[in-house]
C-alpha cells in the first residue's frame, strides 16, 4: 500500500467505524425481527421494521443488571486458581483468577433450581427483544466509562471514535478485578448457554424436545464447559494479548455473543427439520473433528508457549526465536497452518448450522458471519506480527505458508 493510500485509508476508517456501529446492532435486531414476527425466515428489510424494534422494560433492565452483577459476584467471590499473564510490553505480568468454571457449575445449578421451580424459560423467550435492547445499552454505557476513566496507554488509536471502538486500555482493572477478562467470557458466554436452556425448555413446554434441540444446547454447552475447563489458555488469544477494551470487544462479548450465538436454538424451538439418525451422526462426527482441532491446537500453543521444551506430537518441536526473544511453534498443527485453530472453530460452526436443516437460511447467518470474522481477524493478526516481528514472521510466513485450511488458503 503506498502513503498516500494509506493515509487515506486511515482517514475513512472512522466513517466506516460508525457505519459498522449502526450496521452490527441493526444485523441483531433484523434477526431478533425474522424470528420474532416471520418465522425464521429471512425477509427483506424494510422502514416497518423500525416499529418492531423492542424496548427496554423495567423488568428486563433489573434482570440484565442483576445478571451482569450476579457473574460478577461470582468472580469475585468463588474461589479460583490464580495464573499469571503472558509478558506485557513492559515486561510486567499480570495476575488471574481463575474461576470461571466454578461460576458455570454453580449458574447451572441456579438455571436449573428456576427451570424446575420458576416460569423462567417462557419469560426469557418472550422477552428477548427487551432483554436485547437493555444489554445494548450496558454495553454502550460499560464503553463510556471506560472512555471517561481516560487512561491511555503507548500506541493508542487516534481520535474518539477510534479510542470508543478500540479502547484506550489494554487490561482495564479496577483494583484487581479485570474488566477485559471478566466481559469477554462470563455475562455474554454464561448468557449464551442460558438462553440456550431457555429455549429448550420453553420447547419441551409447547412441543416436543428434539433431537436437533438436544444436540445444538449440548455442542454449544461443550464449547463453553470447554472455554472455561482451558481457562488459562485464553491468557495467551490474540484478545488478551493485543486487543484493547473498547466498544468492539464489550458489544460483542455482551450482545452479539448470547443473542446471536443463540440463533440455532432460537430457530430450532419452533422448528424441528426431523433430522435422520445418519444426519444427526454426521454432524456430531464434524463437531468431534472440529473440536479436536480447536482445542488441541490452542492447547498445544498454550502448552509450547508456558514450556517450549515439551514435545509436540512425540518429538522435540521445532520453533523460530524471534529478535524480540517470543517464539514462534513450527511443528504439530502450528506446521499445518497459522491459523489452524480457526479451520476447527468454523467446523463446528457449520455442525450448530447444519442441524437446523435447510428450510431457512437463517441460521447459516451465523456461519457466514463467522467465516467473515475469522479470515478478517486473521489478516489483522498477521498485519501486527508482521509489524512486531519483521523479518522473523516471513520466515515463519515462508515456513507456514497457509492462513487457515491446509493447501487451500
Ligand atoms: P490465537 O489464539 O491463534 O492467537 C494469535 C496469537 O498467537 C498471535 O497474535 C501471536 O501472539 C501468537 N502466535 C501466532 N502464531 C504462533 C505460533 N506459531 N507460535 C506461537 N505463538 C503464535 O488467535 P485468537 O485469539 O484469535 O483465537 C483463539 C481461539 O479462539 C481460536 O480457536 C478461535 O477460533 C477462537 N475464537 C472464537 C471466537 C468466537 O466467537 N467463538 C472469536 C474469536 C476467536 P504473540 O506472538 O504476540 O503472543
């Protein structure tokens, strides 16, 4: 890219900033608005949409705020093993507690006692617009203070709508509680699996539980008992590591994540495709296979990273020793591609899709997204080692030289 295209680049991306802002919330209500009023079918958007769009309750805003404050009450209060961060810029690490995993037994125990004991699920379902609409304004109103806290760290993004979109701190605390740590997995990804439970429940209720039903609430539950089971290994993903806390990451964490992710079972509720035995095989053979791949692969970089001398797929691994003293895993799946750990994660997400059938292609949505996502993330990841890296990243480029899936791209 030359300068002058790169200045100018630089000078739109606050425009497209706001654009993605508006665009990405409005992509969550069209989808709350097709299942909602049309089924689950994609419909065109249209100006009557506006008047679908759910407010705010009082009863959602006591549930959306008792919620957040209940996860967060949890992580501070459950015991939790404490595990250091990788090394910051500055050399510093920084402190965890661990405790995620506990807080998802004991909110499970608590979904269930309101399951059994409460009319949770139906008022859950009923009131997701609200309960969208308020988490919308959570998320905006987290960003705002951490705007105002006013910290700003070296190699900051200019300009506001850049520092709201970005964040201006990279491990935003207030004493010891991590803020990035604690939105990136427990209201958003604790809320996922509870709606999740909402809507089979609330199927069982009016229908018949199905298999699809059964199978999307138990690979999507696996995922994230698994997140949580790896705790520590997120210390070392490319959001704790390189992303700062802004607006981005706490909408997607708290919004996009549970209502979004959610799609599948939202569709399935209403729906059941009365998928076949060796349908419904087949797809948990590819949610197996792409688990594997996830999991053992972030495993194994996590592993290589805290202990480079622990073999890798039986044999002494082989690395690049970067200037800057990191190193980079050449060997086991980090040889297959340099981001082998998102061929797994988008197999995964076509078994959620592919149980829903092929009556809407609504829930493909989250595919598509997803696909989206990860080839851009890949590119941003490559662009900053490449900055922090040099000459080191295009031997490993050299060495490595496919982004995601092995001899195709
Ligand atoms: P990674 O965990 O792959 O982290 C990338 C970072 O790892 C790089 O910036 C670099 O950081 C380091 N790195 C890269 N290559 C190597 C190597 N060969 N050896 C050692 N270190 C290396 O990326 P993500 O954080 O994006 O993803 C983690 C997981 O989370 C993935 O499985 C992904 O699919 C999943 N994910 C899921 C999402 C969801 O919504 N479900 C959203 C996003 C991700 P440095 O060298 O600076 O330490």
């Amino acid at each position: 890219m030359t300068a002058t295209a790169g200045k100018t680049v630089r000078r739109a991306e606050p425009i497209a900033l706001v654009l993605a802002w508006l665009a990405l919330p409005a992509l969550v209500y069209y989808v709350w608005i097709c299942q909602t009023y049309h089924h689950g079918q994609l419909v065109l958007p249209s100006p009557g949409m506006l008047h679908q769009l759910p407010r705010p309750t009082l009863k959602s805003m006591v549930v959306i705020i008792g919620w957040v404050g209940y996860q967060a009450i949890l992580q501070v209060l459950l015991p939790g093993r404490r595990a250091l961060g990788l090394p910051l810029p500055d050399g510093g690490r920084l402190e965890y507690r661990l405790n995620g995993l506990l807080s998802l037994l004991v909110t499970i125990v608590l979904l269930t006692v309101l399951l059994i004991g409460t009319n949770t699920p139906a008022w859950v379902v009923g009131n997701l617009g609200p309960l969208l609409s308020t988490t919308n304004i959570v998320a905006l109103g987290v960003t705002v203070f951490l705007l105002l806290r006013g910290r700003h760290e070296p190699g900051d993004s200019p300009g506001p709508i850049r520092r709201f979109w970005y964040g201006s701190e990279l491990n935003p605390r207030i004493g010891r509680f991590d803020l990035k740590l604690f939105f990136e997995a427990r209201p958003g990804l604790v809320g996922w699996v509870a709606i999740d439970v909402c809507l089979a429940a609330r199927q069982q209720q009016e229908h018949v539980l199905s298999a699809s039903m059964i199978l999307v609430c138990a690979f999507q539950l696996a995922y994230v008992l698994d997140y949580f089971v790896h705790e520590e290994a997120v210390l070392s993903t490319y959001d704790i590591r390189h992303e700062k806390f802004g607006w981005m990451l706490c909408w997607g964490d708290l919004v996009w994540v549970p209502f979004l992710y959610t799609v599948q079972a939202r569709y399935l509720a209403d729906h059941d495709p009365g998928l076949g035995a060796s349908a419904l095989t087949a797809i948990t053979v590819l949610n197996a296979a792409g688990y594997v791949v996830f999991r053992r692969s972030n495993l194994q970089k996590h592993t290589f990273r805290n202990n480079p001398q622990t073999p890798v797929w039986g044999e002494a691994p082989h690395f690049i020793t970067t200037a800057n003293g990191s190193l980079l895993l050449v060997s086991g799946w980090w040889r297959l591609a340099r981001h082998i750990n998102y061929l797994g994660d988008i197999a995964m997400s076509a078994a959620w899709c592919l149980l829903c059938g092929f009556d809407s292609p609504l829930p493909y949505l989250y595919i598509a997204y997803f696909v989206v996502l990860l080839v851009h993330r890949e590119r941003r990841d490559n662009r900053i080692c490449q900055a922090k890296y040099g000459a080191d990243w295009t031997e490993y480029r050299a060495r490595v030289p496919y982004r995601i899936i092995p001899g195709v791209y």
